[in-house]
C-alpha cells in the first residue's frame, strides 16, 4: 500500500505534500 501512495505521489504534487497525507491515511 505504502508503494502505491508513492506512486501516487510522484506524478501529481512533491512527495513531501500528498505522500504525508497518504501516509496519515493509512494509519
């Protein structure tokens, strides 16, 4: 799951941004 938010976060905004959103998300 971790990998995919990653992915996710590449594309569309800094890593820093979506992934610690994606990160609270998951947890």
């Amino acid at each position: 799951a971790l990998h995919l938010v990653v992915s996710e976060c590449k594309p569309k905004v800094k890593i820093v941004d979506l992934c610690e959103k994606g990160d609270a998300f998951i947890r």
